[in-house]
C-alpha cells in the first residue's frame, strides 16, 4: 500500500517537499494497481465492472478518498485567515498541493498555479480576465476542429463581445493536425492560439512544442488544454513553452471540483481579476479595492480546499506509479485494443492508426448500429464506455458522423479487460444482425 | 434495461423508418434535438379540419429514438390535434412494448417532445412545462 498522503496530519510536516519526489514502482502491474481502486471491484448488470470511460472522469485510489475523509476527519478549517491550529494545518496542506502541482508540471514559480474548478473554468478565466483586456476588434483566436467544446465556446463568447474571429484548423484523414494549415493561419492578428494537447475523441497528441512556436512568431500566447494528456504523460510547461496550461483533477484520479489553470507569471499579474469577493483582495474600501498578490488574485472566495488535497494525493498516487510507466502501459494496451478491432470488419475506427501517437481514447462505430445503443448493449455486460458527440460537435461535423462510441483506458485497465470489450462487441453485432 | 429492449419490432423501425422523409407542404415543422447525446427529430404535419392529414419525420439517432419517433408518426396519423396533445410517456412505452430504462427514455421520448412542439406550435398556443420536460 502506497503512503496516504496527508492522511495522518500530525506527519504533515514530513510529508512536505522532497519525500513526494517518491520512488516510482520499479515494475509495473496493472492487476495490482487495480487493488488501490474499490470501485474495480463491483459488479455491473452481474459482470466484474470493466470502466473504459476514463476519458469521461478517471476512478479513485484509495489515498485519494482517504486523503478527502482524513481532511473533513482531522482538519477541517477555513484557510489563510484562521489563527488556530485547524486552519494552519489546512492552509499548510492547501499550499503544499499548490508546491507539489508547479513540480509535477515543471512550473518555475508555485504562483503560476491557480486552483480552479476544472479545466474548463481555467480557459474561461484566461478568456475573460486576459482576453477582454488583450483582444479587439479585428484580432484572431486560432483554435483547431478537434477541441472540446470547453476550448471553442470560450472563445467565441470572447470574440462576441469583442469583435474578434475564431479561425479553426482542420486536420489530415489520419486525425492528425493540418500543421501547414495552422502556419497559414496565424499572423500577426492572431493574439492566441489554443489548442488542445490531446483530442478527447481521435486521442491524437498534438505537436505542442512546434504549435507554441508558430504562435510566439506571430507575438501570439499560446494555451493547451491539457486534461486529456496530463492523467496520461508528463506535461512539463517550461519545455512546451506554453503560456497558459488548463486541466481538470478528477481524470487524473484526483476529486471532481477541482483543476488548475498554469499561467507564465508575467501574464497573470498583468491580468484583472476574474471572479470578486474574499481571498482576492488587498484593500477594500468604499471608494475602492486593490487587488491581492498572485495567486490569490483569482482565487476568490473559499476555494475547494478538500478538492485540492484529493488532487495532492492524486500527485504523490501517479508519481509513485510513475507517469512515463502509465503512459507505456497505455500505449500497450491501445495497440492490442486497436489490433484487436482491426479484426472486425465492420468496426471503423476513428484517428491515428499508430498507438504512438495516441493517447488512449478509442473512437469507433460498428455498422449502423448507433453509439448509444452500443454502449447500451456492452453496459449488460458490465462494461462502460461512453456514446454521443463527446462535446465535441465541429470535429463530429467534420468527420461527418453524428456520434461515436469511445472506449478510453487508465494504469488500471488490462488486456482481460480488452477482451471481454471485444467480446461484447461481438454480442452487440448479434442483437443488430450486423 | 436489457438487450431485450432491440427486439426484431425496434431494429425494423430504425432501418426502415416509417413516415420518413421530407412532407412537401407542411403546415408546420419542427426541429429538436437531445442536447445532451446529440439525437435530432425533426416533424412536419399537415393539418385538415383539426386533425393530422398527414405527417413525416426526419432525425439522426439511436435506435430508440428514430424507432419511438416512427412509430408516433403512424399512431397520431388521422388523429386529431388534441388526442395528439393527450398523449404521454405510457403511450411511447405501450408502442416500443418495453421500457427502456433510466438512461434510455429521454431516447424514446424525443420524437414525443417534438410532436407536441409541432401540435402546440400549429395551433399558437404555449408551451407547458410538461412538454419542455420531456427530454
């Protein structure tokens, strides 16, 4: 069993800093790491769950759900304003995430980490708070055809109330970024690109580095939507160059309710507040208010403080297990489920045909059988997975389908588990007489 | 729920949708769609002395849905706009011949909510929460 993070307070002080920087299991065994999940074992409709919606929201090891209990247990209090003893112990726990977070993804500065409710309310942050004050008339936002809906909506909101344009990129047959296209694309209007570091539908990776690049020519900032390739590879934002960096906690095995936006200092103490209230001030007067160092300046309000411990512990979790160990596992396993459906003839499946560049998300049809009513048929046999347009309708638009099923893997899935999706793949085929 | 729910009756309605296409002439149409999983119905009636005279349907969907929206076409043909707007949830599960469950009777009501859309729409009258609840 892995050390529960925070779990026992009066440790708190040991546990800070360096002790996190844990050794990484030297091999890696996805039956065992199943032992740290209590919901793998249930059953489902009668069968052992099979969870392949991963991509959807991730489950959660034990030290994660401890690490939430142990602090409404044993620590419960307000923090940054209690004199006490609780409310030092919280603020202690709070800060330390922040440290551990800016390490996990190679931020210099912990100020740079702004908790937030989740990916998407990173990106509405950036979109509100720089783009209002960075973005006009006749600017452009450069985006691309894959991103979720929490990447598209943003922004055009943004160019709405600012006469902007949003300008998609599209991508090759194999679903993969139109590079060229992108390098059209952005000149010297452009004052963003956003783009996601990997497609929650085709689990293609972009190329991060070279995007950043071609936006810093033009003097554009650059975000990644990270929530699909943080749970799953090191993200590491002083290497990618990125501007602004967003991800949700709960794919990475960490509480729902909780993200982070990463922003380059320089950029966030330039930006006004998003939300008002406690926490963000300095000095409130009737005729005035300043506004509170970073990152507090856009923390307002009590933030989810029990949220932010699950995350910390989500961190210390996929450090031990280590990420470069998870992201193999992975590929493995996607090229055995990928082989596997390439033996269907009428499955058609979705992005590229290579696991290396994948992350695992599977997207597919059979037939004419509709994703709903796939994902309908696999959940008898206990296996999740998930259906529909996945927020993601322009890519749908343009692939020309009006849904997929998607199958999406984590550490704890296994080639056993690969099987009996094939398998129920096949009972689906029977029902509709495929 | 269970695989049941595809019995031979469903799958037949989802390939060879009854009532499908387009109506030339429609009195009204109406177009909605599942926000959530992406279905779309889209209904147009014809309307001759306060009855149905005649009714197509179009969508992208499940097979719940496109089957459930098919097979309410044929039901409400001929029938005048107020049995049209009497008819409920039961009525929709009483013509699939199973419950879908949970997760699946937004599926099977869709074709319903825009029925009653069209109906409420050609005669001018609001909309009640009933409907809107639906899907």
């Amino acid at each position: 069993m892995v050390a529960l993070y925070h779990y026992d307070v009066r440790n708190m002080q040991s546990t800070r800093g360096s002790s996190l920087l844990v050794e990484t299991l030297r091999t890696f065994n996805a039956s065992k790491i199943r032992e740290d999940f209590p919901i793998l074992s249930r059953d489902v409709n009668g069968s052992r769950l099979v969870y392949f919606d991963n991509a959807a929201t991730s489950q959660k090891p034990t030290i994660v759900i401890e690490a939430v209990a142990s602090y409404y247990r044993q620590y419960n209090a307000n923090i940054h304003r209690g004199i006490h003893k609780l409310a030092e112990e919280a603020t202690l726990a709070y800060e330390d995430v922040r440290e551990e977070t800016a390490k996990f993804t190679n931020a210099r500065h912990s100020e740079e980490i702004i908790f937030v409710r989740n990916a998407t309310e990173g990106i509405n942050l950036v979109a509100n708070s720089w783009g209002r004050k960075n973005v006009g008339r006749g600017d452009k936002i450069v985006i691309t055809i894959m991103e979720h809906h929490s990447n598209i909506v943003p922004w055009q909101l943004l160019a709405e109330n600012t006469g902007a344009e949003v300008e998609f990129v599209g991508i090759t047959k194999n679903g993969t970024l139109q590079q060229e296209r992108l390098d059209d694309a952005v000149d010297d209007k452009t004052k963003l690109v956003a783009v996601t570091h990997a497609s929650n539908v085709l689990g293609t990776i972009n190329q991060v580095n070279a995007i950043g690049r071609i936006a810093h020519k033009h003097g554009a900032l650059f975000l990644v939507d990270a929530a699909q390739s943080i749970p799953h590879m090191k993200v590491d934002v002083a290497d990618i160059d990125c501007d602004f960096m967003a991800f949700s906690g709960h794919k990475m095995m960490g509480p729902t309710g909780i993200g982070v936006l990463y922003g380059k200092r320089k950029f966030l103490e330039d930006m006004p507040p998003f939300l008002g209230g406690g926490e963000m001030i300095k000095e409130v007067h009737t005729t005035g208010t300043s506004w509170n160092e970073l990152p507090y300046k856009f923390e307002a309000g009590t933030p989810d403080i029990a949220g932010v411990i699950g995350l910390g512990a989500a961190i210390e979790y996929i450090n031990r297990l280590g990420i470069k160990n998870i992201q193999e596992h992975e590929q493995e396993l996607t090229g055995y489920a990928l082989n596997k459906l390439a033996g269907l003839k009428e499955a058609m499946v979705y992005g590229p045909k290579s696991s290396k560049e994948r992350v695992g998300v599977i997207s597919f049809n059979i037939g004419d059988i509709h994703a709903h009513d796939l994902a309908s048929i696999l959940d008898e046999e206990g296996i999740a997975i998930r259906s529909g347009h996945h927020c993601a309708q322009p890519l749908m638009e343009f692939v020309g389908v009006p849904a997929m099923a998607r199958a999406s893997f984590y550490a704890y899935n296994t080639e056993e588990e690969v099987d009996r999706f094939v398998d129920a793949l096949e009972v689906a085929k029977r029902v509709f007489n495929v | 729920m269970s695989s049941d729910i595809y019995k031979d009756i469903i799958l037949d309605y989802y390939r060879h949708p009854r009532n499908f296409g387009e109506l030339p002439n429609a009195d009204i149409r109406v177009k909605d769609a599942n926000p959530l999983c992406g279905d779309v119905i889209e209904m147009q009636l014809k309307v001759k002395e306060g009855k149905i005279a005649d009714i197509r349907f179009q969508g992208k969907g499940c097979a719940i849905s496109q089957a459930s929206a098919s097979m309410l076409t044929e039901t409400v043909k001929g029938k005048t706009l107020d049995e049209t707007k009497a008819l409920g949830k039961q009525d929709i599960l009483n013509l699939l011949g199973i419950d879908p469950g949970p997760t699946r009777i937004k599926c099977a009501l869709l074709g319903l909510k825009v029925m009653k859309l069209a109906v409420y729409g050609y005669l001018g009258q609001s909309v009640g929460d009933e409907v809107k609840q639906l899907v």
